[in-house]
C-alpha cells in the first residue's frame, strides 16, 4: 500500500470515528436523563454503581421502592440490601432485572412484591412510557436484549432502544438545563434504591370494592414467577413474596389465596403486610404520601423496622455492623441519609 493510500485511509477511518463520536453525542444528548424529572427512570441505573456485597436484593414496582428502605434495614439488625425498582415493572421486567442482578452478585436472598401478578398482557398496563423508565438506562447485555423484546409494545421498535435518537429526536428542540447539567454525570435520586417521600397525604376515598368476573393470575405470571424461582434455586438463593401494604387497587382475598397456595407448594414465605396494618404501626392518615396507595418515610421507616427482624430471625440475614468496611460504608451513608431527612 503506498504512502499516498494509507494517508487516504487513516483520514477515512478519522472522519468516521468523529461521525461516530457525534453521533453517540448526539444519542446521550437527546435522551431523557431522568435527575430531577422522572427520577424513577434513573434509580435501575444507580445500582451499576453499588453492585455487589448486599445479602438482599428487592425487585418489583413502585410498592417496593417507595415502602422498603435498605438504610433502615441496616440500621435495625445491620443487613446489606439494594431495591432494583422502576414504575410498573411487570413481572417479566423483574425476571430480566433479576436475572441481570445475579450477574453482579449472589445475594442471600431476593425479595419480590407480587403485585404484578394481577397484570399479565394487558394493553392498558403495559405502556412505552414505563417501559423507558425500566430499560433506558440499563447496561446492554442479553437482559436487556431480553427485557426489551418481553415488554416492547406493538408500535415501538427494538431500534428505538438501541439509538434513542429515532425516539427522542424531537427533544432537541426542548432540551433543559438538565441535559446539558447530566451529559457526562449523574446524581443518585434514591438510597440504595428506595426514593424517599417525606410528604404527607392521609388517606381519602376509593372506588367500591366490586367483585371480578374472574381472580386467576395470568398464565405468563405463573411463568414468569417458576423462572425467578428457579433462578434463585439455582444460584442457592432464597426467594421471598411479599406484598406491600397498600389499600389501593384492592388486593383480593382470591389473589391472596392463590400466592398462599403457590408459596405452600413451592415451600416458600410469603408475607402479606397488608393484613397486618396494625402489627406494623401504621397510620395511613400519616404514614402515607398518595393517600393509600404507598407509604412515605414514616410508613417505609415502620415497614423496614417489622421486616429487618424477620429477615434476622426467619431467614438468618446476617449483621455486618460488625465488619468495619461495611460499617464505615454505612455510616457515612445512614448520616447523609438523616440530614437529607432534615431538608
């Protein structure tokens, strides 16, 4: 190759790196950042950082993420734990998101909200704009190939995921301070995953509790649940159900049956902490922030208290308060955690 050609050749390669450079710019630039605007499409994201060390994992919807709070389970009998959340996510969103966290760690146990298993493929459950809050911000890998393909819906494109620009092009006409502020970095919105509430909204009225034509979960739930389990069997990590309290939509005594029974079967704890309002403390004229449907700090502070001692004294979580890596790691954060409280 003469001299002449490889000069051409290294200009080419130069000019198509730039245009690719600008174009992966342009990407990041357009996409939502989800910092100070629909921070719930950020929290997935946050864990890249803390990835590994937690001896239990939460997955499932906003019932977790907005109810359960890790620094309080530290701070009550020392357990590590993380919530990989988003709104909505549907129960094939949990199994890839799982499925992506065992990847990182192996922790001693997961816990999973059965609140999505009232949803199977229901067209008005299933919208691109929670799956954007779910899947944008992941890390590419075949879970997210995956969860993307589960929950695309019949107008969206796999594409779209791949350049954000075919979705969000028309955002550059109305990018914010916010864009330009999280180019490069990003904040953490969440406390190892929980977003704090600290308002407060006592609960008000709901639609009559109207019996259904029919309570069976979904086929693909069922499905979806025996691969989590499964996951978690073969990985030697326990698998716990619960469902946050919440007194809205309505939990039916027909759904409770059916966890109750899958449980039984399968020899796995279930805890329906919406029948024990009571034992948990809970005021839903304080303890909530929404009227009902999630509890704010005060209510995930109680929830968090109950399940950090069944956690210990059920299911052998052990403290690391004792281990002076993790404890310092944890102080630091529980004393962020407190003076956030104070503002």
């Amino acid at each position: 190759m003469t001299k002449k050609r490889t000069l051409t050749l290294l200009r080419c390669l130069a000019i198509l790196m730039i245009l690719l450079l600008l174009f992966a710019g342009l990407n990041r630039l357009v996409e939502p950042k989800y910092m100070t605007a629909l921070v719930e499409g950020s929290m997935l994201s946050q864990y890249y950082r803390e990835a590994g060390g937690h001896d239990v994992i939460f997955v499932g919807d906003c019932e977790v993420y907005a109810n359960f709070s890790p620094l309080e389970l530290y701070r009550e009998k020392g357990i590590t734990a993380y919530v990989r959340g988003s709104s909505q996510q549907l129960i094939w969103q949990s199994y890839y998101v799982l499925k992506e966290t065992l990847r990182y760690e192996t922790p001693k146990a997961v816990v999973w909200n059965v609140n999505a298993m009232r949803y199977g493929e229901n067209a008005a459950v299933i919208k691109e704009s929670y799956n954007r809050l779910a899947i944008d911000q992941m890390r590419w890998s075949a879970e997210k190939v995956g969860i993307i393909r589960a929950s695309m819906t019949e107008d969206e494109s796999f594409l779209s995921y791949v350049f954000p620009i075919l979705r969000y092009h028309s955002r550059i006409y109305d990018l914010t301070k916010e864009d330009l502020t999280y180019f490069f970095t990003e904040q953490d919105t969440t406390w190892n995953g929980h977003l704090m509430n600290q308002e407060v909204k006592p609960v008000g009225s709901f639609p009559a509790k109207r019996p259904l034509a029919d309570y069976a979960f979904p086929a693909i739930c069922y499905d979806y649940l025996d691969q989590m389990r499964k996951l978690c069997e073969e990985k030697g990590v326990e698998l716990i159900l619960v469902k946050a309290p919440s007194l809205y939509p309505y939990w039916y005594d027909e759904y409770d049956a059916q966890m109750e029974a899958y449980a039984s079967e399968h020899n796995l704890a279930f805890y329906n902490f919406t029948e024990m309002v009571d034992e948990l403390g809970i005021d839903f004229t304080t303890d909530t922030y929404d009227g009902g449907y999630h509890l704010n700090l005060a209510g995930a502070k109680k929830l968090s208290a109950y399940f950090a001692e069944t956690l210990a004294t059920r299911h052998g979580i052990p403290d690391r308060r004792n281990d002076p890596e993790i404890k310092a790691v944890y102080d630091e954060k529980l004393a962020q955690y407190d003076e956030a409280q104070k503002g």
